[in-house]
C-alpha cells in the first residue's frame, strides 16, 4: 500500500493537526484513493436522487437511469477533457502534457472541471432524449438538484487532496486553514517571506466554501423552486444560476485556476451562465404566465406513459408470479405429493377394491 500521509490544520479554530492519507485501501495491489471514493458516492447519491424524484416531474424511472447513467459517463470524460485542454494551454512548457491517452492513463494525478462535465453530461441527455422521444427539460429539472448533490460531496476529495483553495487570508480568519502541501505553494511562500511577525500563513478553504454553497443550493432547489416552478427547465436554470454566482466569487479566491491568457476560465464562464441564466428564468416565467402552457408532468402525454409503464410492471410482476406457482405446482405433482385435482396421496396408500367402493357409495 502507497502511504501519502499528510495533514491539515485550522489553527484558528483548535490545536494540532489533521492526518491524512490519501489513499484508502489497497485493492489487489492497486491503490484506492479518497478522492475517487468521494466522487462515486456523490454520484450515486445524486443517481438515486433522480430516480427517486423522476415521476415529480413526469418521466419513467427506467429511462431516467439510462438517461442518467450514459450521462455521467459522458460528463466524467468531458471533466476530464476540459481539464486537460486548459491545463496544456495554460503551462505550454510543462514537462507533463496531456494527450487523449495520457488524458485518462493520469487520472490519479487530479483534475476534473465540472463546467466540462455539466457541458458534455447535458449534450449526451439531449442526444438520448432525441432518440427516445423523451422530453429533455424536465430531465434536466431533475439534473440540477442531482449536480449539487455530487459537487457537495465530492468537493471534501479536494480536501483530501489539499487542493482548490485559496489565496493567503489576513492571517485571523477563523477557519483559516493550511497543510503540509500548502505551505509549498509559492504564493504561500511569498506571504511568509512579507511577514516577520506570522510564521504560520492560512488560505481560503474554498472547497469548504464550494460544499456549502452547494448544499444551500440544493435545499432551495428541492423544497422551494421544483414546488414553485412554473415551466420545464426552470428549476436547471436555477442551478445554473446559483451554481454559476457561487462559483464566480469562489473562483476569484483560488490559486489553482484554469487559464486562458490571463482570465479564469471557469469564473467567465460562471459569471456569463449565470448571467444568461437569469435572463432566460425572467423570459421563460412571463410566457408560461401569458400561454397558461401546463408542466410536462401535468400533461395528458406523461399520464398516459406513466400509466402504460406501470401497467407493463404489474404485468411483468403477475407473469412472474404466476411462473413461479406453475413450477411449485410442477415440482410439488412430480414427487407425487399431490393429485391432480390437489389432494393429498400418500405415497404407501393402497386403493381401495370395487366391491369396497361400491358399499361405499
């Protein structure tokens, strides 16, 4: 097993140190790091989430796990990706340069962008609602609740991991933090060398920031805006706006940003959906207003499939039911347990002679 023990600390809040050990178990020689661990259960939660709440919003569960399921296979090649391309362009001499084998053969190294996975994660559940004639926007209202679930949770893997924080705080921040990785970062290193008084510099713990934002978006998003909305694909445009101005300020705080020339390229692109986001909610709330047009889930289509689906289930279910009766019912007449007409015969029973059952009768 690979040991990457390192620690964390808050010093503001208590005294010592946090270990950490990267990774988490070995499994037939291959090291199993925290981060991926994190991540798969942010999306599995979010998986279930979806699920469970996919006839709120009137489509069949069935196809919103394989909606889902292509989705997020799509969506984590497309983090991926996104990461990559911006990294080379940002550090065009760096000795590691990622290419489409590299890309994934790397994958422990870090470095997943969730605009990328949001972006590529979308375009595939177009592609599927397209070829299942599915509607696409409340899949996507289902999405944004489900996005914030992940990102809530997979954000403490950058914790884990010491990355995705921020800039050196004024020093009393209360949840400051700092860490073994992070007192190597150069601008942590410069701070110290401006202070004769601080020995010990603290970052922004933006991952903490990102987690928590997270989390309040997605109690507003579930118990506020899906009750409240009044057109397909609001409560997704939610996300984006929220998800996008959280971010926006957050990305302004870190060190560790994605480059293009000399602009963050996830805080524009924040602050540009969440911007087209509002304007889009304001737009597409007034014409629902004035057509009166009813939500997909409200619609006779979606009753109509929701009954069919559920009908083919109760089927599916009698049809088996009634296979296994008929394979006890076998079972049971060839060890000659019972007759045809169902009553018992014992196996030492003798029947009895004519002249008997002809007195008897």
């Amino acid at each position: 097993m690979q040991l990457i023990k390192e620690s964390v600390e808050f010093p503001n809040l208590f005294s010592g140190d946090i270990e950490i050990n990267r990774v988490a178990f070995t499994f037939f020689g291959i090291d199993i790091y925290w981060y991926g661990i994190l991540i798969a259960l942010g999306v599995i939660l979010a998986f279930a989430y979806a699920l469970k709440r996919s006839k709120k919003v009137g489509l069949i569960s069935d196809n919103v796990f394989d909606a889902a399921f292509i989705s997020i296979i799509v969506g984590f090649i497309g983090a991926r990706a996104y990461y990559c391309v911006f990294y080379n362009l940002m550090n065009p001499d760096a000795e590691v340069k990622y290419n489409i084998i590299t890309m994934f053969t790397k994958i422990h190294d870090g470095g997943l962008a969730i605009y990328g996975g949001v972006i590529f994660g979308v375009i595939a559940a177009f592609i599927y609602c397209k070829i299942k004639k599915m509607p696409i926007l409340p899949l996507l209202d289902l999405a944004g609740p489900s996005f914030l679930i992940g990102q809530a949770i997979g954000r403490w893997g950058n914790f884990i991991n010491q990355e995705c924080y921020g800039a050196p705080t004024a020093g009393n921040l209360p949840w400051g933090m700092t860490g073994t990785k992070i007192a190597l970062d150069p601008a942590v290193i410069h701070e110290k060398g401006q202070s004769v008084i601080e020995t010990t510099v603290l970052v922004h713990p933006c991952f903490l920031y990102e987690s928590l934002w997270c989390v309040v978006g997605f109690l507003l998003l579930h118990f506020l805006v899906s009750k409240l909305r009044s057109f397909d694909g609001e409560v997704f445009l939610f996300y984006v706006l929220w998800y996008g101005a959280g971010r926006s300020w957050i990305e302004a705080l870190r060190t560790d940003s994605l480059y293009a020339g000399s602009v963050k390229v996830s805080q524009v692109v924040a602050i540009t959906s969440s911007v087209l986001a509002l304007i889009m909610i304001i737009y597409f709330k007034l014409a629902a207003k004035k057509s009166g047009k009813a939500l997909y889930a409200d619609s006779d289509l979606s009753r109509e499939r929701l009954e069919s689906y559920e009908r083919e289930l109760l089927l599916g279910k009698e049809k088996d039911a009634a296979k296994k009766a008929l394979k006890e019912a076998e079972k049971s007449f060839a060890s000659g347990e019972t007759s045809v007409t169902g009553s018992t015969i014992g196996l030492d029973d003798e029947p009895k002679n004519d002249d008997e059952n002809n007195r008897l009768t």
